[in-house]
C-alpha cells in the first residue's frame, strides 16, 4: 500500500529518503518547501524557515490540495509538523482514502484535540516536550477513539538523523515498525 509522508520543519532530506528507501515499497514525499532542498545546518533555522516561509496553514493547504486528487486508498505518517498536518487530515472529510495514519512527537496535536479521527491513528509521543505536559497529553489522546497511544523513551526528533535528539536505537526499532505498519499488520 501507498505511504503518503508528510515531513518535518526539516523539509524532504537525505535522511527522510533513506528512511522512506528502506521502509516502503512505494511513497510519496510532501514537504513544506514543495521538494526544494533547504539543508539546514541547525533545528533553529529550519523551526525559523518554517514559521516565516511557510506556517502550519500553507503546509496543511498544500498537503491537502494533493490529497484531495488522491483516489486511492494510501496510509498517512506524519513526523513533528507533519503529524499535525497528518492528524487534522484524519479528522477531516478528506480521510475517505485514507486506510491508517501514523503520527510521531506531534506537539501541536495539543490544540487540536477536539478534533476526532475517521480512521485508526498510531500516535508515538516523546518523552518529554520543552512547552507542555507530555502526561496530561498522553492522558488526553489515549480517551480519543481511533487513537492507539505509543509512549517512547525517545525525546522529539529521535526518528530524523538532523535533529540533535535523532536516537539510532529507535530509528531501527521503529522502522522496523513502520515496515510493519505499512505492508499490513
């Protein structure tokens, strides 16, 4: 099945391709820089890049526009940003093709809770988050239905090898479930 990935304030990197390389069968990279490659050399200027170029509603609005020609059915994974962008989808009357979703460290999840999703969601929280309390979110998400709640050891960012909290033990352990995840199981 088709993975739809929606990346990180990081854009589309090296990393990203060869997590996607080795992880799927067949994907499709979305962006908040539309493919362009930005090579950023620290968090702070992409976190910058992002909320002066780009916003969380431009990249929802470019996400949504490729979805909306989609007419197949495709599973939806979210890193950080894209996680938001990801969980409001889900909520949305666009999730007709979406078959399931998976949605690492979304932080900003937070402010949209009233939302609910269509279809099964796997959520992997960090372990701790510099602007709120990871508990009483994890408390929150686990009451939604729909939502399977994984609660990591890992801090934001342990999945992207740009970020200064990128872990190797979990990228290994969780590709190895989104293997998983996206070849049916």
């Amino acid at each position: 099945m088709k993975v739809i990935v929606v990346s990180d304030i990081w854009g589309r990197t090296e990393a990203l391709d060869a997590l996607c390389l080795r992880t799927f069968e067949d994907y499709t990279i979305l962006d908040p820089y539309s493919g362009s490659e930005m090579n950023f050399e620290i968090e702070g200027d992409a976190y910058k890049y992002f909320i002066n170029e780009c916003g969380l509603e431009r990249y929802y609005s470019y996400v949504s526009s490729y979805i909306k020609e989609q007419r197949y059915s495709y599973n939806l994974l979210g890193f950080s940003v894209g996680t938001t962008v990801a969980w409001m989808l889900a909520c949305s009357d666009q999730a007709e093709f979406i078959k399931k979703t998976a949605c690492f460290y979304g932080s900003r999840v937070r402010y949209l809770l009233n939302e609910r999703p269509t279809r099964s969601v796997d959520f992997f929280l960090a372990n701790k988050e510099p602007s709120f309390n990871v508990l009483e979110f994890s408390r929150e998400l686990s009451n939604i239905p729909m939502v399977t709640l994984h609660k990591t050891r890992f801090s934001h960012g342990f999945m992207n090898s740009c970020s200064e909290n990128f872990n190797p033990e979990a990228y290994r352990h969780y590709r190895d479930w989104l293997k998983s995840w996206a070849n049916g199981a």
